[in-house]
C-alpha cells in the first residue's frame, strides 16, 4: 500500500462565497466553483438559470373623441388651497395639465377604476359649491367648477350616469316646491 505524505494534497478548485445569480433557492453550485464529474474530470461550469417573466399587457383604446376640456380647480392636500388646472376628458381618461398650452400631462386618471361622487352635504360641510371628487385607488381630489352648469358639464363628461341622477333628483325637487 501506498502512502501519501500529509504535504501532498490533491489540487483543489478555489471557492469563492458568493451565491449564484438563479433565483433558484437550492442553488447548491457558487460562482467560480468547478464542480467534478464522478470520474474526477472538471464539468463545464453551469450558467446560472434566470427567470424570464412575460409581460400581461392588456390595450385600452383611448376615444379620439374629448367629452370636455376646460379648466377645474384641484384642492391641494398640503396648502388646503385650491389649483386651477387644465383638463380633457377623453374616455376613458382624464388628462391633467398645468395650462391650456402645457404638452406634458401631469396627471391622468382612469375613469373605468375611478369612483365620481357628488354631495351637496359634502359642498355645505366644506362651504365651497360647485364641488365633487374622483376617487381612485390611491387617493381622493376634490374638484370645483366655476358655476353651476360647469359642474353638471363636468361631471357627465366624466360619469353620464351619475350626472343624469343628479339632474333628476334636482327636477324633482324643483317640482315640488
């Protein structure tokens, strides 16, 4: 029997500690590690497996048709003051600019995961008429016309449904008195 003395040591591949780039938890290889086939012969080294993620990507057709554009007073939540801005109602998007003459949308809300809402309790709490919000996921913005007719204009170009219930609940009040 052979001996082999304890200074002869078989070569060894250096390791490095860093984990491999697979998202893999049982990544058992490192990068820079070779590993050794059962016969002792060095294996190519392995690429490191990626995900590949495929995109839901799903049209909305905007209408080339603009229910209303004008300009609307915005409450600003950290001044409590209003902002006018300008706006174009093209379904189903609202497209917020600083002005008439602006290029670059500063806001666009979707109007099919966006709730209108109007009260008259709300415009008598807060003493400011002419008002009603949009609600989306992420926040609430108040909105002021600048009279009366403005705010029913609006609030059809935004919500026809809302605004042709609102109109006849106001007839029908009117009727009675």
């Amino acid at each position: 029997m052979e001996n082999f003395s304890s200074s002869v040591s078989p070569t060894r591949a250096t390791k490095l500690r860093s984990c491999c780039a697979s998202p893999n938890p049982d990544c058992s290889q490192r990068d820079g590690e070779v590993k050794k086939s059962p016969g002792g012969v060095a294996a190519p080294e392995v690429k490191p497996r990626t995900r590949r993620f495929v995109p839901d990507i799903q049209e909305i057709r905007v209408s080339p048709i603009v229910s209303k554009k004008g300009y609307l007073h915005f409450l600003e939540p950290h001044t409590n003051g209003w902002v006018r801005r300008y706006v174009v109602v093209r379904r189903p998007y609202v497209y917020i600019y600083n002005t008439e003459r602006d290029s670059v949308e500063r806001a666009i809300l979707n109007l099919s995961s966006a709730h209108v809402k109007y009260s008259e309790d709300q415009q008598a709490m807060l003493k400011t008429p002419n008002t009603f919000a949009v609600c989306t996921e992420h926040r609430g913005i108040l909105l002021q016309a600048s009279n009366d007719k403005e705010m029913h204009d609006w609030l059809y170009a935004f919500n026809p449904l809302l605004a042709g219930s609102i109109r006849s609940k106001l007839s029908r009040r009117r009727g009675r008195m």
